[in-house]
C-alpha cells in the first residue's frame, strides 16, 4: 500500500428488500460511501449479499440497481480494484458482473497481504459447526442443474418468486433480532479459531452475520464482521496500519 491508501470492505447491502423505495434511499447511501472510499482507496472489498436477490438468464438481468452499478464501472474504470464475493443471497451471480462493470468476483473466501498484515476474508455463509440445513440449501442451489431449471422460468415469473422469498427473510423487517451469542456459539468465531489451529491469520473479515463485530480470535488475530446496510450501515477500514469498524454517517 502506497502511504495515505486504505483498504475499504462493506458487506450485506441486501439492496431490493424490503421495497422499492428503501432500497432506492440505500442505494444512493451506499454510492455515497463509494464516492467517499475512492478518494484514498487502493482496493475496496464487497463481501457478499450486495442484492437480496440476483440470477442472471443469458439476456436478462434483474431490474434496477443501475446507479450501483455505474458507481462501481467508473471505479474500476479509474483502475481501483473492486472485489465482489457471492453470498447466500446473491450466489448466481455468473460473468455479467466480472464483464460489465469490471469487479473481480470470488466464490470462496481469500487470503491477502497488506503492509505485512494477513487478511482472511468472505462472506461466511456456511462456514463453522452448525447450520446444517442451510448447508444441504446451499448445495442444492450451486448444483448447474438447479441453475438450468430455474432458467427455464420465464424472468417475470422467476424474479417475482425470488422476491417473495426476499420479502420473508430475516433481513427484510427484523430490527432487533441478532445478538451476540457468545463465542461458544458464534459459528463463525469457532470457524477463525479452527483455522487458526492451522494458519495464522491476523485479521478475519466476514459478512452474513449482519451483526457489527470486532472480537479477538487469538492472541494476535481479530474477527470483524462487517454488519448489514439495512439498519446498520457499517464497514471497514485498513490504513495501512490499522482495521477499524466503523458506521457510516452515523
């Protein structure tokens, strides 16, 4: 990192819950903190569930979003690196992002080095114990033949059906339901602290939990997980020395 970057990392926009409306007041928050990280950005890091629903057809594309997606064109074009991880939310996402708008698109957590500090990051779904059925979920969607069939849906029909299920989940209009449960039952706690039994990382970056969290996970290791934007508006932040969480206009 040359002196005066920052490495920027934002996670769980869930951008189209829980209306049309919400989602338009958030998109133009998010473009807000974009324009505000790229002044001084080396990389920015999005780390999952930007939109609560995304499938692309061969020539059909969710609706909407494009002020978001403008943003992050002129900032790639300005050769800033922009890093997009699938979540649980937004995993068929295939190669209209990556050629369109220019992000780098991850499927699986990365390991990066920054001024001598080591970074683990993703999204978090389906990582540490539990969460089994999630899990089954998980695999069933990723499978090409799950892919194929839903792309036999006619996208009036196959969107709508999608934005059903969005308007049922957790994110959608519950304020107050996540807490911290205390390591012990943190999966993604356990999940660092098992990795850490093999690998040394300094710092583990996650979404998905949609609780803000900065917590040690070793004696030298911190976990941070970056919130949600639809009633938290966190994220991240690495000068080069050191990570800090932090709210965006709050």
């Amino acid at each position: 990192m040359k002196p005066g970057e920052r490495i920027y990392f934002a996670s769980d926009f869930h951008l189209g819950v829980p209306n049309r409306e919400a989602s338009l007041e958030r998109e133009r928050k998010i473009i807000r903190w974009l324009e505000m990280a790229e002044k001084d950005a080396a990389e920015i890091f999005l780390v999952g569930d930007v939109f609560d629903f995304w499938f692309e057809y061969k020539t059909v594309v969710p609706r909407g979003f494009v002020r978001l997606l403008g943003k992050i064109a002129s900032i790639t074009d300005a050769g800033i690196p922009v890093h997009l991880f699938t979540g649980n939310h937004d995993m068929w996402i295939f190669d209209y992002l990556p050629s369109e708008i220019g992000v780098q698109l991850h499927r699986k957590p990365i390991t990066r080095t920054f001024n001598q500090q080591s970074f683990y990051i993703g999204h978090g779904d389906g990582l540490g114990p539990g969460d089994h059925g999630y899990k089954v979920i998980k695999k069933i969607f990723q499978s090409p033949i799950c892919q194929w069939l839903f792309a036999r849906l006619h996208p009036n029909f196959g969107v709508w059906l999608a934005s059903y299920s969005s308007r049922r989940s957790r994110i959608a209009g519950m304020k107050d339901d996540e807490i911290f449960l205390g390591e012990d039952n943190e999966w993604l706690v356990q999940y660092c602290k098992e990795v850490l039994q093999s690998n040394h990382y300094d710092n583990f970056i996650f979404g998905h939990r949609h609780l803000p969290l900065d917590l040690p996970v070793g004696d030298k290791s911190r976990y941070i997980n970056l919130g949600e934007w639809v009633y938290h508006c966190t994220y991240a932040v690495f000068d080069g020395q050191q990570l800090t969480l932090k709210k965006f206009e709050d």
